[in-house]
C-alpha cells in the first residue's frame, strides 16, 4: 500500500494526542517506519495527515493514500477538529 511512496517518505511525527498538548517539541514525538506504519494501516482509530507545505504538496507524487492535508503553518487551529482519542501519523515528504 505504501510502496508507491517509496523510501524516500519520511514518516516523522507519530503521537498519541489524548494527553496531547499544544506545542510538542520534535524530539518527544516518537518516529515510524513504513513497514510499521504498514502494520498498523486500517485501524479504525488511525488518522494519517500530511503536513507538507501547499506548494511541496502539489508538486509531489509521494503522498499516502486516505491521507488528510494539513497545514503545518496552523497546527493549533486544525488539530482541534480532531478527537483526542485518536492515533495520528503526521509526515512530509
């Protein structure tokens, strides 16, 4: 499922946001590889976002898909439309 994206994505930010807070530096976020990623994929409570900037984003043919398109500019306002009780996977490729 995620071979079209290849090696070459980066997945970096995997957290648990029910005890979430609003600013988490980059070293306290566990990171994941594909392969875990791939073990993990279809869980009901997974939410996969892409975080890559607009311009990064429309020129990329790396993205996961059933990915959800954030902007990483804006975290505060966007992560609180999501419930807390999810599992999420933020990446940029």
């Amino acid at each position: 499922m995620f071979q079209k994206a290849g090696k070459a994505l980066l997945l970096f930010l995997l957290f648990m946001v029910i005890f979430m807070t609003p600013v988490i530096s980059e070293a306290a976020v566990p990171k994941i590889k594909v392969d875990d990623l791939n073990s993990i994929w279809g869980e009901e409570n997974l939410v996969i976002i892409d975080v890559q900037k607009q311009s990064d984003w429309e020129e990329s043919d790396k993205m996961i898909q059933g990915a959800v398109r954030e902007d990483p500019e804006k975290t505060a306002e966007w992560m609180k439309n999501y419930p807390r009780d999810k599992k999420f996977v933020l990446y940029c490729a």
